[in-house]
C-alpha cells in the first residue's frame, strides 16, 4: 500500500490516499498480509466483508550440517566474529543507512564484529561511500544481491530498518533459523515483534538506541540461535503454524497461547 510510506508529501498523499479510496469501491477483495494492513485498509473505507487477513508465512527448511560453519569461512567471517546482517533492498524504505549508523554504535564497544549487507539498490553508493566516512570498511561485507535467506545461516543477529512494512518473508525466515533479530520500531511490525517478544525494539528509531538493542542482545546469557523445531520440542511451539511459541532469543513470549499470526507457505522467492 503506497499511503503506508511516511516518505508521500501532503501532495502524494492527497493523490494517492484519493486513488486507494477510489479502488476501495472497486475492488472485490483486498488481502492483506499483517494485521496493521488489513487496519489501513479499514481506514481508506474498504468494506470489512470485502477485506481478508492471510499473513505470509514460509515453509522452514533447516540449514545442511555444517552449512553456518563453511558460509562463515567463506565470507572470511572468525569464528568469535559477531555477524550482524541487513538483507533487503538499499533503499528509502529499507532504510540500509539506519543500519549502518547503529552498527557503527555496536562496533565501538564489539571490536569483533562485522555488518554483512546482502541487497542492492538506489541507495548503493550512499551507503558504501557512509561506510568509508565512517571508517568501517574493514568491517562491513557487502554482498550485493543474492538469496537472502542462503545467507542467513551464517549471522549471529539480523537488523530490521524499515521505515514501513508489512509482513517481511527475511524476518519470518530468520526467526525460523532461529536468528536473534533486533527491529527498529517500525508502525505495526515493531509493535507486534514487541509484543509478541520475537524481538528486540527499542521506542525511538535513531542509531543510538538502535545500537544500544544490538549491545544488550549480545550480552544476555544463553543467547540462542537454535532454530524454532528444536525449541518447539523442549516445551516451546514451532513459529510456523497456528499457534506462538518462542522467540529467536530461546525466551518465552508473554502468553504462549496468544496467535502469531505466521501459516505455513511457499515463500514469495522475489521479496
């Protein structure tokens, strides 16, 4: 949904809020993938008979053994290296530079840490010339385009940037690896990764803060990256179902009979 970009100018907005009322009238069903759409779908005066809630979802396929192992030496990655990773397009929406300052934060106090960026976009040179200003370009990899979710094994955290969202195929995939992720408070997302404690959001979204999730991420005990099946057989629930269950963290969420809104599905391989 275009209305849902806090980038529109009070122009855009006009035109495109007016567009998405008018196809509200038009439209036979409108679906969709988060609860915080179907609610901005309400609000453009969608009929509630006419609008469905079908989250996205994936169908986990664990790691091949030793697959975290051979991808972190292939990426040159230390053992007692921390990986943070950012995987989506380098762009306004994706918000890549967000990530990078907060990282900057991390590595003054983890001097064995790199950022690895899998992505591309308008934003490319910005960020890497952000980089070399920042003096990180020993500890930044960037990849490029690629398959995030091939990549996703091998980080330690993922960062979450966006300035909106809806229901992102990455986080979804990285919880079910059971990667631990830290989400800027990004409308309806952060809120939900909040609430469901599926991840780390701090209140404000700047870099400090934002630095300060990915410092206090790391130094809990017993931190863990075992992914959703193994949780779900010491007690927890499997994330990819009807049901909740733990978070990447290995902490249980608050009501662990509470929805978490995740089915299981083949996932969109161009998001």
């Amino acid at each position: 949904m275009v209305t849902l970009s806090p980038f529109l100018s009070p122009l855009e907005r006009l035109v495109y809020g007016g567009t998405e009322r008018l196809l509200s009238r038009l439209t036979s069903l409108a679906i969709a993938v988060a609860p915080w759409e179907e609610r901005a779908l309400l609000a453009l005066g969608y009929p509630g008979e006419r609008v469905r809630l079908i989250p996205n979802g994936i169908s986990p396929t664990p790691p091949s053994p030793g697959k975290r192992e051979r991808m972190r030496e292939s990426f040159g990655l230390s053992p007692e290296e921390k990986a943070l990773g950012f995987v989506g397009r380098l762009d306004q929406q994706k918000d890549p530079l967000l990530a990078l300052e907060s990282f900057s934060h991390f590595a003054k106090e983890e001097p064995k840490s790199r950022l690895v960026v899998v992505g591309d976009g308008p934003l490319r040179e910005a960020f890497l010339s952000r980089v070399q200003v920042l003096g990180l370009g020993e500890r930044v990899l960037f990849l490029g385009a690629r398959e995030g979710r091939e990549v996703l094994p091998a980080l330690d955290a993922l960062l979450l940037t966006s300035a909106y969202e809806g229901m992102p195929y990455v986080a979804l995939e990285a919880l079910a690896l059971g990667v631990p992720l830290v989400s800027a408070p990004t409308p309806g997302l952060g809120e939900w990764l909040r609430e469901e404690g599926l991840a780390l959001v701090p209140q404000r979204r700047d870099p400090k803060p934002l630095g300060e999730a990915l410092l206090q991420l790391f130094s809990q005990e017993g931190i863990s990256r075992r992914p959703a099946e193994e949780r779900s057989e010491e007690g927890g629930r499997p994330i990819c179902g009807e049901d909740g269950g733990r978070n990447s963290a290995g902490l249980s969420r608050p009501d662990p009979l509470s929805p978490i809104l995740i089915i299981c599905m083949e996932p969109n391989l161009g998001d």
